[in-house]
C-alpha cells in the first residue's frame, strides 16, 4: 500500500533534444541525466539516464525509434518505485506488472510510414501506418540503504522480460491499436492495447 505523509521532492538535470516539432520524420537525438531528491517525510536519492533516437532507413520512408532507460531509487516505497508492464513499458504484459527501484528498459519502434499501406491507396498510406516493435525490461527490488548503484550487478539475461508485436496508427499515431506477445512463457498470451496519444 502507498505509505501517507509529506513530501517533497527537487529535479535537477542535463537535457538534449534536437527534435523539431514537424510533420516530417527527420532523424534526432534525446538524451536525459536526471538527479532526484526527496525530502521530509520520504528522504531518498534517484537518479535517471535516458536516451532516444529518431532515426530514418535506406528503405522508402521507413524509420525507427529506439529508446533506452536506466534508473534508481533508493527508497522501498510504493509510490516511487518504478513499475513496468503496459503502454510505454513493457506493451506484452499486464498493466503495472513488474516493480522495483532498480530499472533498465528498452523499446524499439519500427515505422513503415506508409509503405504498406500506401500500396493499396495512397490516401490510405498518409493517414494509416503500420509498426512493429519489441520491448525489454528488467526491475530488482533491494533495500533502501543499498547504493544507488547496487542491484545492477545481478541482473542476467533470464530475467529480462520481452515481448514482440506490431501495431496500426492512425493520424500520425494519435490513435494506436497494439498487440503483443509476451515471450516468458509457452502459453500464447496476447495484449491488446489502444492509445490515444504520442508514446515517444
């Protein structure tokens, strides 16, 4: 259960972006280092590197995006663990999962922008897009005196979770139908997912 109390907490970090806010994909970087402070009732230290890029192929007008994550919390507490599972996370398993306050996350996006569907009408190919994609997770729970950089170090190739699919966008992926398959088990277990707005 979430623990009740006051809180505060102070953000402070690097940011890179050179994406620009256009209809055309162009390729791009966005890189984070964030440092988390918390204070009063919930004291801890949480740091966070992210980074993404936005990237075009040799292939029509095919495209990628690809995401890494890294993050750390030390606190045990419900409301600043790091969960996984659902849209944006994990998209092959349930929403919220997986938690920890150890976090390393991967997604990869790739985008055919129209050259699918634009072979059966080109009007069809500007305002449908069809997307595969994959995701990689892995969150380890450890006490909350440990160092910000312990918990790392037992992470092994069976405990990483994935999960592959494909997905229809519609209106430059303001409308997004997943689905997905989670690959830890042999049973088929499928997901379905609608969004309503930009993942990344």
């Amino acid at each position: 259960a979430v623990r009740e109390g006051d809180a505060s907490i102070i953000k402070v970090g690097l940011l890179y972006n050179n994406k620009r806010k256009s209809p055309v994909f162009r390729n791009a970087w966005f890189a984070s280092l964030l440092y988390e402070r918390g204070f009063r009732e919930f004291p801890y230290n949480g740091f966070s590197i992210s980074c993404k890029r936005y990237q075009k192929t040799l292939f029509g007008r095919q495209a990628f995006v690809i995401r890494g994550l890294m993050a750390s919390r030390k606190s045990v507490d419900e409301q600043h663990l790091f969960d996984t599972g659902g849209i944006g996370t994990l998209r092959g398993y349930r929403i919220n999962e997986y938690s920890g306050n150890r976090l390393m996350l991967f997604n990869i996006d790739y985008l055919f922008r129209g050259d699918v569907f634009g072979r059966l009408s080109s009007k069809l190919g500007q305002f449908v897009e069809l997307i595969v994609f994959a995701d990689a997770g892995w969150v380890n729970l450890v006490t909350k005196d440990a160092n910000l950089l312990d918990g790392f170090d037992v992470l092994g190739a069976s405990d990483i979770k994935l999960n592959i699919g494909s997905a229809v966008s519609l209106y430059r992926q303001l409308i997004r139908l997943n689905v997905s398959r989670r690959l830890d088990s042999d049973i088929d277990n499928w997901t379905l997912s609608v969004r309503f707005r930009r993942e990344f």
